[in-house]
C-alpha cells in the first residue's frame, strides 16, 4: 500500500486559491496562502523573499483549519518586476526545511527554482479557454484547385516540383517539392468542422511566399503565397475566424530566411548591397551562416540594426504589419527561438527576445508570443521575452515515453536515444521540473502539444493503441497550459516523422475514427467549461507504477484525474493530502461512476486497467 508522508500535503501554487492579488502590478500587494495536512508536525511557517537582493524571513500567520488541513497566510508587496520567494517550515523531528516550486528540500536551496510572481506583465487573457489546431496548410483542404503548384512549374533544391493528388502518401525523395493543394480557402471553409469539434483557435505553419512547401524558405514577408490563396484568403479567413470567435497565429521565421529572398540575392551579388549586413558570409558569396548547414537557409545577423528595424522593431516592421486590420492576427509562433539571435560567440538572443516582446505587446497587448523550442527554454520564458514555448520537454517527450518508451531521438538515428520506458515518477520529476523554472503566469501558458508537423503522429508513435492515445489526449486536455491538438489526430491519422506527418487530412467520415474523436469533442469541451482546468492550481497526488494522479482545484471546483497505463493493482488512490475529506462525493466526468471518499482514499471504481478518469469531487 502506498504511504502518505506529511510531507506530500505541504502545497502552494500560483493559482487563485493560493496568490489573491487584484492586479499583478508594482506596488500592489499579494495575499500568499500555503496548506498542510492537519496532523503535520509543523511549529512555525515563514516567507523567505529577496526584495533587492537582500534576504527576508518574516512568520506567516495561521489562516484556520478544517477536518483535514490546516492553512497560513501572509502578505507579499510587488516591489520587483519579478519576486521571487520560498518557505521555510520549522518541524518538530525533521529540523527546519525549505519549500520552493520544486519541492521540499533540508538544505538551502538556490533561488532558481523559487515561486515568482511577476508584476506589470500582460497575459493575454483570452488563452485561458484556448484550445488550438495546428494545421499544415497545404495538406489540411484545397479550397481553391486554381491557385495549386503545378506539375513542373518550377524548379526546387535541383528538381522540378511536383503536384501530388489529395490522400497519396508523401514521399521522402522530394517532400519539400511536393504539393498536394492546401490553402487557406481550404481552411476557411472547413471552420465548422473546427467549431463542431471544439477548438477555437488555429495555429498555421508558414503561409508566407516560399518555393517549399513548407515555407521556413521565406522569399517574402510582406506578402502570402499566392499557392495558399494570397492576401485576400488571409483576410477572409480572419473574417471567418471573428464571426465565429475564434483566435489565429502564424508562424514566422526570424532566424533564418530562403536563399531566393531578395534580401540575399542582393547580398550574394554584391558583398556591399545594404542588405549584406543581414548575413554572415565567410567567403563571399557561396560560403555562409546556414540553419544547420542547409544552404537554402541562411542565417540572418541581428547585429544589424536596420534588420532589427525591418523585422520587429520599426513602425511598419513585418512582425507588427500582420497584427494590423485587416489581417489582425492573435499572436506569433516563432520559428526555432532558440537559436535566435544566437552565433558562435555572438549571442543576442535575449536582447532580440526583448526587443520583439517589447514590439509585438506594444503593437497588440493581448498578441500570444509564442517560440519554437525542443529543450530547454526557461531562460526565456521569465517574464521579459516570451508569452510561451512549444512545451516538448516539460510536456509532450515526457508523456510519449512514459506511455510508449519513445524518443524522438531513436528515430533520428542518434545514439544516445533512451528508448526505454519512463517511470511514472520520472515523468513527473520531469514535469516538475520545468514547471518549477518558471513563474506560475507563464504556467498557465505554455503551449502543450502531443506532436506536431516536426514529429511522429501519437496514434503511431502509441503503436496504435488507441487506449493510449485516450490517456495522452486526457492529460493534453487536464494539464495546466493551453493544448493544442494537431490536425487529424482527432481522427485517428497515422504517420512517423517527417514527411508521414504531413499526410493529407482525410475528409471522407467513413475513414474516422467517430468514436476517437467524439473522446476529444468530450476532452475539449470540459478543458473549456471547467473553472478549475482553466485557472486551477496543480498538485500531483500519486506517482508510482503505472498510475499517476493529480489534483486541478479552483474555490469553485476540485478535479482529480488518474491514468493508468497498465494494471499495477492499485484500487484506491490516497487524497487527504490533497485536502479532501471523508465522505466527499466523486463523479467520474468520462463515465458513469460514483462513489464517495473512505479513509482518506478515493476508490478506484470503475478505472480500467489501462485508462483514464477524471473525477469531480465535492
């Protein structure tokens, strides 16, 4: 039987129930709350802050108890544009110990992982009840067959292009020169299909001029492919997306443009064109800074001010022209972030991250920023740069191996892929992990995916197995963060990496998976009706097995789920510590289960061997 400590009832988290403010700015003052259990042999709690880079211990006061658990509390003033602070809890037997977003330790921890509150940051409030798609665009509808690539009709890395027909497999000799009539037309009038299934907001890969079709080539910023229906699909779109209340990001590529831009045709032609300061040419002109050595991609050098201006910070700069009517986009999706900026011993790239959150937030408040970032992208995600990051490692990697033992490594041929099963400990070290490296405001926005068009698609990389793909979906859906769902996993698509990802969308719904995606259509519409996945704080309750369990809880409403992802036996889950009392009634929201809590556990009535449930408590 798995044994509480006291230990693990000790919980405090940005949420409303812990940090009451009523407004985030400098000067104001927050209300700090911590809980434990009533029983925990604690004589004192204190606060710990760093106003100005001196230490400060104050007592906290106790704030009542009830059958359960006990609370203190104390008030915090905002004199920083970021504070941090920890506890330090005095027991009986144990000696003193601290707590910080990343647990309790006996020692004195550095100020890294400590909980922040931020002050004088915007959030845009609309991500609360996000729920994004992110759609490759030439594979998702072909709205408009005129404006398709032709057979032939021009010529890409040494070949000539190629028009494929909707639904054949993408091929891996030419996948970037293969076209199969995506558009944003397409897009526009499949908007039903997105709303009946829940979503209400789009995340597009690159829609701007380029030979690919993927588009990270970009020949031209200020214009949209005319092969994806050119400015006035955009605006229609936009339209569309307004009528029905429904947010739009694009994805853009500062670090690096396509070798036809004109910016370096004219660099590459004559080493004292204006543009040459954009790039870093080692032999002028066929030797120079590349995206990884890929000579259809070479690096822009922000070193140049004036390619500051044209990018983000100038009055009429690409990134502020497409967040103006009529385009109005929502927010930016920013190619490979973490190399922005970044070169040999040159590294702007917090600079450039300031700079471009300084542009966008004045241009557009409420915009979502938002940056591509496959490791470890805390740094970043502070307060001062970025809204976001694509959360692979805090989410998305941890869940596929713990669920499948998969790497995105071992498909990429690296050798020191760990292709075996994650504990469920592990993963939620993990989670925690980088959960606890940034402040609880940007918790809450981070952008979780369970793949995307850069991996392998979840039913396959699940080998299929759709009781896994259930769980994963559940915990896309319940954990904190906006989820993004990409486009056809609803319905079952398969695909390994690249270019399999990319298949078309299959329109014909005798292929669907109804059952499968009428469990995202239930998923989706609980992530966007309850109080407590949408602003709720997070407390895992068990991890151990094969079952993990966490608690999502607002003043309003308590939820707690449990995954399993194979029999491990356990027929009740422990939730005292959680500050549930005896006799608390619990409904199974995917089912029809009920039962009420026993001894301080929750009875695992009705929970599959392998599966899923969330239960409301009350």
């Amino acid at each position: 039987m798995y044994m509480i400590n006291w230990t693990e009832s000790v919980h405090h988290d940005g949420s409303p129930l812990y940090v009451e403010v009523a407004e985030q700015r400098l000067g104001a003052t927050a209300t700090l709350r911590l809980r434990a259990a009533l029983d925990a042999p604690l004589t004192a709690v204190y606060l710990r802050s760093c106003p100005d880079g001196e230490q400060t211990i104050v007592p906290m006061e106790p704030a009542g108890a009830d059958s359960v658990c006990r609370w203190w509390r104390i008030e915090l003033p905002l004199r920083m544009l970021s504070t941090g602070y920890r506890f330090l809890l005095r027991t009986l037997h144990s000696g003193n110990l601290w707590y910080n977003a990343a647990g309790l330790v006996p020692h004195y921890p550095t100020d890294t992982n400590d909980f922040k509150l931020l002050a004088d940051y915007h959030a845009p409030a609309w991500l609360e009840g996000a729920v994004f798609y992110q759609i490759f665009p030439d594979r998702f509808a072909d709205g408009d067959p005129t404006n398709n690539v032709r057979d032939g009709q021009y010529v890409y890395m040494g070949k000539s292009v190629v028009a494929r027909q909707w639904g054949e497999m993408p091929r891996r000799e030419h996948s970037s020169g293969e076209f199969f009539g995506g558009d944003l037309q397409g897009i526009t009038q499949r908007l039903d299909y997105l709303a009946d299934l829940g979503v209400n907001a789009i995340y597009l890969n690159p829609i701007f001029t380029a030979p690919s079709n993927h588009k990270y080539d970009v020949a031209d910023y200020a214009t949209i492919d005319p092969h994806l229906g050119g400015e006035a699909a955009l605006v229609a779109l936009r339209e569309a997306l307004t009528a029905r209340g429904m947010r739009l990001i694009l994805d853009i590529v500062p670090n690096h443009c396509g070798a036809t831009h004109p910016w370096f045709v004219a660099a590459q032609a004559d080493p004292a064109a204006p543009t040459a300061e954009f790039f870093t040419f080692r032999r002028h002109p066929d030797e120079y800074e590349s995206w990884l050595g890929v000579d259809t991609l070479p690096k822009l050098d922000y070193r140049s001010e004036r390619l500051r201006e044209l990018m983000y910070a100038g009055e009429n700069a690409i990134m502020r022209h497409w967040l103006r009517p009529p385009y109005a986009i929502d927010g930016w999706r920013i190619d490979v972030a973490n190399m922005l900026g970044r070169q040999g011993p040159l590294n702007l790239g917090h600079k450039i991250g300031r700079g471009i959150r300084r542009a966008i937030k004045a241009e557009q408040p409420e915009a979502y920023l938002l940056g591509e970032h496959f490791f470890d992208g805390t740094p970043h995600l502070q307060g001062q740069e970025l809204d976001a990051s694509m959360n692979y490692q805090g989410f998305t990697f941890p869940v596929w191996r713990w669920l499948a033992g998969f790497e995105l490594a071992s498909v990429q041929d690296r050798p020191w892929a760990d292709v075996l099963p994650m504990s469920t400990e592990d993963m939620v070290a993990q989670w925690q992990a980088f959960r606890a490296a940034i402040p609880w405001q940007i918790v809450t926005q981070q952008f979780n995916l369970l793949g995307s068009h850069d991996t392998a698609r979840l039913r396959s990389l699940l080998g299929g197995d759709l009781r896994l793909v259930r769980i994963a979906v559940a915990l896309l859906l319940t954990y904190p963060g906006v989820p993004c769902i990409y486009y056809g996993d609803e319905l079952g698509l398969e695909g390994l990496v690249d270019p399999d990802c990319r298949r078309c969308m299959e329109w014909d719904p005798t292929t669907w998976n109804h059952e499968l995606r009428a469990f995202f259509q239930q998923l989706i519409r609980l992530r966007r009706t309850s109080l407590a996945l949408r602003r709720g704080g997070f407390q895992v309750l068990y991890a151990g097995g094969h079952t993990v369990a966490y608690q999502r809880e607002v003043a309003e409403e308590r939820l707690i789920i449990v995954a399993r992802r194979a029999d491990d036996g356990l027929k009740s889950l422990p939730v005292r510590h959680a500050g549930v009392p005896d006799g608390a009634f619990a409904y199974d929201l995917l089912g029809e289960t009920e039962t009420r809590v026993e001894a301080g556990s929750l009875p695992l009535t009705g929970l599959p061997a392998v599966g899923v449930m969330v239960w409301s408590i009350t």
